[in-house]
C-alpha cells in the first residue's frame, strides 16, 4: 500500500523518513516530489546524471518508489529509476535521455521525479550497505562504465 501525504509528514515527524531539504510544496496527495540538484540543459538524444536537491533518508521498514513527472514524460524525457532501498541514505542519482530532437532544460530546484513510499510488512533485518550509501551530488555506476561510452 502506497501512503498518502499525511503518512508522509507522519513519517517525517516520527523520524522513519528524512527529506532534507523538506518542502511542502514538493509534498504531494500519494508521494514527494523530488527536485533537480543543478541547472542543466538536456541536448537532443542525450543520457546524462542528475542528482536530487534532497537528501533522502528510509528507515528499514519504508521502501521507496521512483517515478518521472509526467510533464517531463510528456516532453519525451525518459528516466532510468530504481527502488530506493530500505535504509538508504543520501542523494539520488537519476539517468535522463532526453528523446527529442530540441533541448529540454531542467532548472535547479524543479521537481523532477516523485517517490512514492511503501511500508514493508516487516521491518528488513539489513539495510541498504551499498556502494551508493551517503552519495553527495552525481554518482556514477558502480560497474565504472562511463555514460560516454
């Protein structure tokens, strides 16, 4: 079950989920809407890192779900989006390809993608210990594979 956005405050005021910074007006009916760490300008057929504004913390009970904002679907920016694992801690790197034939900008503090969360019907023994743990800004594949490539 998806939680709604008085779960999320709940969440955040109990300490399970940290957001930082926490906007309200990021906050949404069923998720919170994660906002771009930088300005960049998408080019035509390009893939490129960004990185959240936020700072994102899950307890081991909450997983969280990734979705692209529909207004960037729309404009034909695809995204590649991952589970944020309970335990995470830190910023989230997304993968842009921009299928377009004209630049997409993305301003700093735009929402970008939302996360939806999830409470786990157990509390997970071990949490996120991955290389991805306390990431600040763009971080690449742990496979040291270059987008460039």
């Amino acid at each position: 079950m998806a939680f709604s956005d008085v779960d999320i405050k709940a969440f955040v005021s109990e300490g399970l989920l940290k957001i930082k910074p926490f906007d309200l007006g990021s906050l949404g009916p069923a998720g919170y809407d994660l906002r771009s760490a930088t300005n960049y300008a998408l080019r035509p057929l390009e893939a490129a890192l960004i990185s959240t504004l936020e700072r994102v913390e899950l307890s081991r009970s909450l997983l969280g779900v990734l979705h692209i904002r529909s207004s960037f679907a729309r404009e034909g920016v695809f995204a590649s989006l991952a589970l944020v694992d309970p335990g995470f801690r830190g910023q989230l790197t997304i993968l842009l390809f921009n299928s377009r034939r004209r630049e997409i900008r993305i301003e700093k503090g735009e929402r970008l993608v939302q996360i939806t969360f999830f409470k786990l019907r157990r509390e997970a023994e071990v949490g996120y210990q991955g290389r991805y743990q306390d990431s600040y800004g763009v971080v690449e594949s742990a496979r040291n594979i270059s987008l460039e490539e």
